[in-house]
C-alpha cells in the first residue's frame, strides 16, 4: 500500500486479511515524518489498537499533514472504526477485539 493505493495487485485499500487478526504492524521510519511515531496495543499476540502521528518536515513550505487512519476490529461486532487523525483522539481501536484491517493516508490537516 502507498496511502490508499493498492501497490500489490490485491485491488484493496487495507492492510491485512480478512477475517485474520494482525499480530504486528511497522511503519517504514522515514513513512511517519522526521519525529512521526506509532503506538501499537497488543492483546494475546493480537493487534487491539492503533495510535500514528505524522510529524509535517516543512510545515512553513507545505503546510501541515497528518496520518488519517481507521481499524476493523473482529468480535461479536464486527466493523470498521471512525477515522482518526495524528493522536487526537487516543487512536483506533476498542483494546479489546483483534484487529483484522488497517487503512492508513496522510492528508492535509
């Protein structure tokens, strides 16, 4: 995936397997901004939440982005989350049902 962008030939929009939940998650260190950084919440070897920042290099030249992103959890319920932006809301996820799907883009904040 690049943004939204399928790259790998699947013709989807996320990241992970249906139906199978994600037992880890890395961002390439250079993808999230010079200070950008991820927070991951595991449960049982599971991914239950997700917190990303994007951290703008030349907020002065470019204005500033942000990582926009949204889980699928698993469970009794399963469904996909409200979009997050950067950590404004203590991320995506319930910390409790494995996460299946994960689509992440930078966008203009």
């Amino acid at each position: 995936m690049e943004g939204m962008r399928d790259t790998g030939g699947s013709g989807d929009t996320f990241a992970g397997i249906v139906g199978v939940g994600i037992v880890d998650i890395q961002f390439d260190s250079t993808s999230l901004g010079p200070k950008g950084w991820f927070r991951k919440k595991l449960v049982g070897g599971k991914l239950v939440g997700l917190t990303v920042y994007y951290d703008t290099p030349y907020p002065a030249r470019t204005g500033y982005y942000a990582a926009e992103y949204r889980v699928h959890w698993m469970g009794p319920h399963p469904d996909w989350v409200n979009w997050e932006i950067d950590d404004n809301d203590n991320g995506a996820g319930n910390d409790r049902n494995p996460v299946d799907m994960v689509q992440v883009t930078i966008c203009k904040a």
